[in-house]
C-alpha cells in the first residue's frame, strides 16, 4: 500500500512510518499522512484476506452459431482452487461446469472454491441466419410436362438428391426429392418433396387466358375436367397476394377483387384436384386475364 506524498510523515495502524508497506494478512489499515505545515489527512483500506491460491476460469473463444443450432462449452481451470467447487452461470439456469449454448448474447460462469475466492470468464455466441427451404407440397404432373423445382434461395451452395448443385433442377421420374442448401454463413437446411406422374387420368386445368368484358363468352375462370371428386382453385396476383378461392368447379373468377375489376396480366394459380379414385393432383401455372 502507498500512501503517496513523497516527503511527508507517516504514521500507520500497524505502527509503521514509511511511505508504503507491505500486507500479508487481511484486516483494516488506517495511515495518517503530515506534510510540513503540520497538515493532515487519513485513509482507511480494508483487505479481505482469504486462504488458497488465486486461480484462472476459460471459457474459450467467442463462437458463431447456425439457428437452432447449440455449441457445447465447457470451462477450463489453471491453478489449484480448493475443493469443492460451486459454479454459476449468468444468462441460463445451470450450475455445472460445462453446458450447452444455443441462443446469442454473452454467457459468463463464476466459480467459487471452498475457500470463497471466485474467479470468471464470459464468451458472447453468435446465431447465424438459417436458409429456409420450401419444396412445397407433393406434386404429381403428366410425363410429358415434366415439374421443375426450385429451392428458391439465390446466391446459395445446393446439393440435390440427383447430384445436381444448381437452384432450380428439372424431373421427370417418379420419386421423393430432397435438397440441401448452404448459405454464406456454412448454415444449411433441407426440404424434401414427392414427385409423381399420372399416366391415364383425365385432364383437369384451366385455359391459358380469359376475358371479362361482359360479352358472354369466356367472362369467367373455371376449372375443366372430369371425373373431379374435389377441387380447390387459389388465384394470386404478381405481388403474392391471393385475390380469389374457390372450391367448387362451378364458381368461376369474374376477374374482380373486392369488387373491382383487376387489370390485364398475367395471374398466378396453385390447382388442387382430388379424382373420384380418391388420387390427388397439385398443379401450378400461369393464366392470362384480357379484355
């Protein structure tokens, strides 16, 4: 302990007279420090002196996480703490020495050895964003159309269950599908999709354009078909936005949302059929709205 003031007297609790001093024990030090005008002051320190050895806690380095993911930490010691040890974690709810971190923020453990001397350390974890792939639901098709699969995140490393690695691949056989993609981050994710091709069903659809200008022809989208069990007709705009429903064959779009009349475009469509057999068809495509 220094008292400072370089050339003044001083007078401490234990009776020494010099500057600095030196504690091996815990307990309270009081100093009185006069300069030469026979001006003084005090100070007191107390010193919580403990027995054992001063002793390091390690988490390790700040770690980088996928979402949903979690990391296994666990903690590392150098010196002799007294046993036994008791170990606190901030953030979560566990007192062990090692724990699995899965959300993002800074993690810090406190340990504390028999004799009361605690130590800690903190790491901060990083979640990195996860791609989200989305197949979409089953599909079956004809084999002449063939289906096309998308997994619908640009700038990605894909791996398809055909070997293929680009985003969009195109099938024509039967069989269950899935794709792997990975992001900048090294975090990836997987969908998997069925595929099937009918042979001899009827053609159930829609025609490529219609024109609801009140003239009494085509002023109305239906679906076409036969032996139709169900059938759900969901229409949606460029924007995403589905502006009509349907499930029945004989409710047809009059080319309106919310009563008005939508422009001339060309709308998105998602078919779902169910045949009398109790088979089921997904169909997606464009049709056109003219005047």
């Amino acid at each position: 302990m220094d008292a400072k003031n370089p050339g003044s007297s001083y007078i401490w609790s234990n009776g020494e007279t010099g500057q600095t001093i030196v504690a091996n024990t815990g307990g309270i030090f009081v100093v009185e420090v006069s300069n030469q005008y026979g001006c003084s002051n005090k100070d007191t320190l107390f010193i919580d002196y403990k027995h054992g050895q001063k002793f390091g806690v390690f988490l390790g380095e700040d770690q980088s996480i996928c979402e949903g993911d979690s990391t296994f930490v666990t903690v590392n010691l150098e010196g002799n703490p007294a046993p036994p040890l008791t170990y606190r974690w901030s953030g979560i709810n566990c007192d062990a020495p090692e724990t699995y971190l899965k959300k993002q923020g800074q993690f810090c453990l406190e340990v504390t050895d028999a004799n009361g001397n605690t130590e800690s350390d903190c790491i901060e974890i990083t979640t990195k964003e996860v791609p989200v792939v989305d197949l979409g639901q089953d599909l079956i098709s004809y084999p002449d159309k063939g289906i096309d699969l998308d997994a619908g995140i640009p700038n990605c490393f894909y791996t398809w269950s055909t070997g293929e690695i680009t985003q969009k691949i195109s099938i024509n056989k039967p069989g269950e599908y899935w794709v792997e993609v990975r992001n900048e981050h090294n975090c990836a994710a997987q969908d998997t999709i069925a595929i099937e091709f009918l042979e001899d069903y009827p053609f159930v659809g829609l025609p490529k354009a219609f024109s609801p200008n009140g003239d009494g022809h085509n002023d109305k989208l239906f679906i076409y078909g036969k032996d139709i069990k169900e059938a759900t007709l969901v229409i949606y705009n460029r924007l995403g936005q589905k502006i009509f429903e349907t499930n029945s064959v004989n409710i047809g779009w009059d080319g309106s949302y919310k009563g008005e009349l939508q422009d001339i475009d060309v709308y998105i469509y998602v078919l779902e059929v169910t045949y009398l057999d109790g088979k089921k068809m997904l169909k997606k495509g464009n049709v056109a709205l003219l005047r």
